[in-house]
C-alpha cells in the first residue's frame, strides 16, 4: 500500500511538471509546477498578481492530489475551485471540515452579499482565506489591508499544510520551527512527492504512504501517529503569519516621489503679480500719495 501511494504521488507530479532547476550559483534551485515558478513567500514583493495567483493554484491542485493519494487529511481545509466560486481559498485551523455553508470572499475582496453586517447568521460562519490576488502586494496592503492579511494568512497556512504532509511522511523540513525552512514551498513539495528516498537527509528511514487517515492499520489519529506528531511540532500558523508579514513589510519598495494631491498644492500657492501687503506701512490713496486731514 505504501509503495502505490508513493508511485502515485511520484507520477501525479512528473505529469504536472513538478521539477527542480538550477538557479544561477551551485546548490540553489528554483522549483518550477506547470511550466511557471512556484513562488517564494518572502520574495512575492517582487512577483505579478497573476504569477502569483496562478502559482498558488498549480500548488492546491497538486497538494490535493497528494493529499488524496496519501489519504491524509491536511489540518487546513483547502477549497478548489468550482462551479460556485472560480478561486482557491483554504481555511483556518479552528475552521477546517466544520459543518454549514462558507462565505467565500469576493474577486475584489469585498464581503458577499449573505455576509453583511447585519446578518447575524454571517457571523458565526467561517471565511476561507483567499489564495489569489488581483492587485499588487504594495497597492492591496494600502487599498484594502484586511483583505491583504487574510491573503497573508492563507499562503502561510499552505505553506504549513506542506510542511505538515513532509513531517507525517517522514520527509524532512530542516530545521524544526525554522521560519525559512517551512515556507519554503517549492522545496518541500519536491522533497515530498519526487526526491523521496529511502533514506531522509538527516539520516532517518522516511516512511512515505505508510501513515495515513485511510487505514486502520499506521492510523495517524492512533496512538503510535499521535506519538509520530509529538516528534515534528509546527509553529503555529498565525505566528508564521506575522513574521511574514513583518519581512514583507521591510522588503516593501519604497516610491522615489511623493504623491501630493491638489489640496496640497493650493496651500502654496500666491497670486502672481500681486506684491504681499505690509500691514506696518500706512495705505496710500491711488495717487501714490498719502492722504493728509484737513485741520
């Protein structure tokens, strides 16, 4: 069973293009999904809205795929999309596989119509965190921060549902609660579903396929699983979330001009031709001389 799992795995992502190129100097590798860049987080700064987006659903397909061939379930729930909503979102941890209708976030980050203010209904319903973006990070972050920190959060929660997946297979992520190491989304996922050998890098038998929610027997809820958990403890999401934020935000570009609006301008301004009066100086009349009372 574990062997047709990893053949599985394995052919799933060759099929999808899933490969690990060199990138300029020896020993650093760019990971390609699909014929395009799988993103690095701490490098989307510098990345489209479409590269972006469309590298985030080549990653979901791919990882639900595994995740079904591997009959595991990740501890964040990830939406596909489909016939009612066109984009991939992923749940929190607290409200992952929970019963009742999610409201989905729209294209432009805008709440839905059945999530308004007023429904008090909306408000016990659960958000899935969008993976795609139609704006650039700089100008999302200004525009409309929520929705920039709901995107935040829901990479971070991807990246954490890899770096799970590698742990309960016995694939290594480096080091444990490296922030580095467990955003690294592109190498995990390589490590995970082509480079696995029988032997992990830190010298540890990997155990790919054998632990799983699918079999009574290796049963990741069991006993022996939960004790299998104790050994790989992640970080916990929201964490990861604000160290990436704060590396997003001191890497953001910053403009070489200010932007000044109209108000602004008008403060400075003076009529031109027109001489500043001097209120300390007497008035003339319009012959240029003073005036003078008759006594």
């Amino acid at each position: 069973m574990a062997r047709t799992r990893s053949f599985l795995c394995m052919e799933a992502a060759t099929l999808y293009g899933l490969e690990r190129v060199e990138n300029g100097s020896p020993g650093r590798y760019e990971y390609q999904l699909g014929g395009i860049p799988i993103i690095e987080l701490i490098g989307m700064n510098s990345s489209s809205p479409e590269m972006i987006s469309t590298s985030l659903g080549h990653i979901c397909h791919i990882l639900m795929l595994a995740s079904h061939y591997l009959a595991i379930r990740l501890p964040a729930a990830i939406t596909l999309p489909h016939r009612d909503y066109p984009r991939p979102t992923i749940f929190n941890l607290a409200s992952s596989y929970r019963k009742g209708d999610p409201v989905f976030p729209s294209q432009t980050g805008a709440a839905t119509p059945n999530s308004t203010a007023g429904d008090a209904d909306s408000q016990h319903v659960s958000r899935p965190r969008p993976l795609f973006i139609d704006k650039p990070l700089s100008q999302l972050i200004k525009e409309d921060p929520a929705t920039y920190s709901y995107f935040i959060e829901g990479v971070t929660l991807l990246a954490y549902n890899i770096a799970w997946a590698c742990s309960t297979q016995g694939v290594p992520v480096g080091e444990k609660g490296s922030f580095e190491d467990i955003c690294n989304m592109g190498r995990n996922l390589y490590n995970l579903l082509i480079n696995q050998q029988s032997t992990g890098t830190d010298g540890k038998p990997t155990h790919l396929g054998q632990f799983s929610h699918g079999t009574a027997y290796n049963f990741l809820s069991a006993a022996e699983g939960t004790e299998l958990a104790k050994n790989f403890k992640l970080p916990n999401p929201i964490k990861l979330a604000d160290k990436l934020k704060k590396k997003l935000l001191s890497e953001a570009p910053t403009p070489d001009w200010e932007v000044l609006d109209d108000d602004a301008w008008k403060v400075e301004e003076t009529p031109v031709g027109k001489p500043s009066e001097d209120k300390s100086s007497p008035r003339r009349g319009s012959s240029g001389w003073m005036k003078v009372k008759n006594r």
